[in-house]
C-alpha cells in the first residue's frame, strides 16, 4: 500500500494534480476563517449554539457558517441550484432533450445551473442577513439600501461563486469530483474541533463503542457502495463488409446504491428548507406571522425528532427511487444493447428487457434506499445510544461519514486509473 502511494507521488502528472487538490482544499479552509465585516462574534456564536436547524446546515461549509465568513453560504445555492435543474430536467421538454444529448447536453445543463447559483446565492445572503439581523447579530445597518449591507450580499454571493469555480478548477484540473472534494473537506475540518469537545470529558466506555460502531459503518457504507448486480449480456456475431465481429458475453454493472449520497442531500434540503424561511419570520412585528413561523420552526425543525426523523427517513427512501430513475434509464439502455447486437440470455430483446432490466433496478433499489435512509437519520440513533455526542455525531455519523468514505474510494479508484495508464502496480492486485 505505502509502495503504491509512492508510485503514485513518483508520477509527475499524479503528483501534480494532487498537489493542485491539496492548494485548493487549503485555499477554502483560509476562506472559511475571514469574516464578513459587520458581525459580533459572541451574538454569532451564542445563536448557533441555540440553533440546531443552522448548526445542520453549517456541516456542509465547514464551520463558515457559523463564523460568518467570506464562504460561510458554502455550496449550498449550487446545490439547491442543481436539485432544481435535476427536478426540471424530467419534466421541461427542453431540458429532457439536453438530457439525451450525452455530452454537450450535460455541458449545457451544468451552464444552466452556474446561472442559476447567482440569483440563489444573491437570495440565501439576504435572508441569512435579515435573520442574523433579528437575532441583533449585525453591527451594522440592515438596509438593502445600507452600502453596508448591499457590500455584505456581494461578498457572502461572491464566496459561493468562488467556491463554486474552485470545485470545478478541482474536478478539470485535479482527481476526483472537486464539489464532492470541497464538501468532504468542510465536514473533516470539523473533526478535530469535534473530537476536543467530545475528548474534554471523556468516557472510556462510550468512546470504544462509538469506535466500534463507526468501524462497522465505515464497512457497512463501503460494501453497500461498491456492491453491484452485474447482469450478464451476450453479444451476437455481426459481419460488417468482408469482416466478421465475433461475439462475446460481458454483463451490465447495476449499482446497489445508485444514486449515492444525493438523495441524502435532496430531502435534507427540501426537509430544512419550510424550516429556513419561516426562521427569517420568527422575529416580525406581526404577531400571526411570527407565531406561524415558530411554529413550523417547532414543528419540522431537526429539534423536533419525533416529526423530523420519520420524514427524513421516507424522503431519502423516495428521492434514492426518483434520482435511480432519473440517472438509470431501463429504456435507454435496452435499446443501445439492441442497437449494438446485445440481450439478456433468456430474455427477448426490445421491451422484454427494458421490463427485466426496471424489475431488477427496483429490487436492489430497495436495498440501497433503505441503506441510504438508515444512514441519515443514524446521528440521532448514536445520540440515543451514547448521549449528546456534539459536533462529534453530527460530523462522523450519517451523511457526513458517508460523504467522507464515499469521496475517499471514489479518490481511490481514480488514482487507481491513473496508475494503471502509466503502467504502475495498482491498489488492487
């Protein structure tokens, strides 16, 4: 293993495109450590500490959040950006024809979503404001006619941008998926300050149970990721001119856990948002207003397990089903296998395929839903079994180590790829 990171750092092209990941993980790291001008510090951090709907969503940016830094947004208009375009792209005609259209399709929808990260980006800085606003967080002027506070939307809306560039610059230029990259990094940069707090009054017993739980989980998410339905296929014999193609039987890969952490990530956002917006609400001068707001607070906020946890499991369950049937198309792929001589040995090809092919897909689709739905809610069953676990279960238990484990294989492979194209011993013998 340590041989073949060698290798790999011997490479100079390996070598330097790690070195390029690492400049830009450290460049988001120092982003997320300079504030935004305008903000008391003890304010801030006493509202976070009392806010767990914001706590959540502070996760995904690494702790900028709740500094109020320059990138404290993160990327979360770019993601909500993307679950928009995703959504429309099954249901607007053109956006369904972009879809098909492979690769200059996909570069079109991507273009798309960068336009609409900045309204997005633009909306999220002004509520984050209004509410830190209410909670008498600001030192300056609120006023979106204040220079102060116009200054303030353009540098929070400017950092999601930024950030938004550097994921890309990481994915183009770099190894692995640079959004995935920025994520993981913004939920391994809580670890350390995670792990003091937990460590401040330790508990032997609890912190080798929970080592233990975590070393199953880490296990449990590689297996459920890595695991596959591989569908044999046949290719028949094809004579093209003078030439005969000799047929060969290969299979078609089906994933157990298709759709990765997005359905996670899809109904974490849709669960929080009812929440986010009637939070900007809970401090208006109408006492009805207010009233409602806190109430949904309440009520659908993450405090609120009873009604929070349930949900969230049932969403997850039903987005890893949409967004299975959004990146798999059963008939898409029956087709391409008849255009190119291939089936199914015992299945006819054409619609008898397409049929197996979903009936398959829905089946280990089950599995992995109810994997990915385990996983989310997980935070608040550790928090059951060893007590308040802090920023500790928040960041290695759920979504955050499902995140972490799945950018770190994903990493693995690519490297793997790499080294196999210049004729290095892989990681996998």
């Amino acid at each position: 293993m340590i041989e073949t990171l060698l290798n790999a750092v011997r490479s100079p092209d390996i070598r330097r495109k790690i070195l390029f990941v690492g400049a830009m993980l450290v460049v988001f790291r120092l982003l997320s450590h300079v504030p935004v001008p305008g903000a008391d510090p003890a304010a801030l951090a006493n509202f976070f500490e009392d806010n767990a709907l914001f706590g959540l969503l502070d996760l995904f940016s690494g702790g900028g959040l709740a500094r109020f830094s320059v990138v404290g947004l993160g990327l979360n208009p770019y993601i909500n950006a993307s679950i928009i375009m995703q959504l429309m792209s099954g249901v607007v005609p053109r956006l369904i024809e972009l879809s098909r259209e492979g690769e200059y399709g996909r570069n079109k929808i991507n273009q798309y979503t960068r336009y609409l990260t900045v309204p997005l980006a633009a909306l999220q800085s002004y509520a984050f404001l209004a509410l830190l606003n209410s909670q008498q967080v600001l030192t300056t002027t609120f006023d979106l006619a204040s220079p102060e506070t116009l200054v303030q939307i353009v540098i929070l809306t400017t950092g999601s941008l930024l950030l938004m560039w550097i994921g890309e610059l990481v994915t183009e230029r770099g190894i692995g998926n640079g959004i995935s990259f920025i994520i993981f990094a913004g939920i391994i940069g809580r670890v350390p300050g995670a792990i003091q707090e937990f460590l401040a009054a330790p508990d032997l017993a609890v912190l080798v149970a929970f080592g233990a739980v975590g070393a199953a989980a880490v296990a449990a998410i590689i297996l459920i990721t890595e695991g596959q339905r591989r569908i044999p296929v046949e290719y028949a014999s094809r004579v093209r001119g003078n030439r005969v193609y000799q047929g060969g039987r290969t299979f078609l890969p089906l994933k157990v856990n298709q759709a990765g952490v997005i359905p996670i990530i899809f109904s974490m956002s849709i669960l929080l948002f009812p929440a986010q917006i009637a939070g900007y609400f809970t401090a208006s001068q109408v006492e009805w207003v207010a009233a409602g707001a806190t109430w949904i607070v309440n009520t659908l906020g993450p405090q609120n397990e009873i009604v929070y946890v349930p949900f969230y499991f049932l969403l997850t369950v039903a987005f890893t089903y949409f967004y299975t049937a959004f990146t798999f198309k059963a008939d898409e792929t029956a087709d391409q296998l008849r255009k190119n001589g291939g089936y199914v040995p015992g299945i006819r090809p054409g619609k008898p395929t397409e049929e197996y092919l979903g009936k398959v897909v829905t089946r280990i689709t089950l599995l992995g839903s109810i994997f990915l739905g385990i996983v989310a809610v997980s935070p608040y069953a550790l928090g059951a079994l060893f007590g308040d676990l802090g920023g500790l279960g928040l960041s290695l238990g759920g979504t955050g180590l499902l995140i972490a484990v799945s950018v770190v294989v994903e990493t693995m492979k690519q490297l793997e790829a790499q080294m196999l194209m210049r004729n290095y011993e892989g990681f996998i013998k």
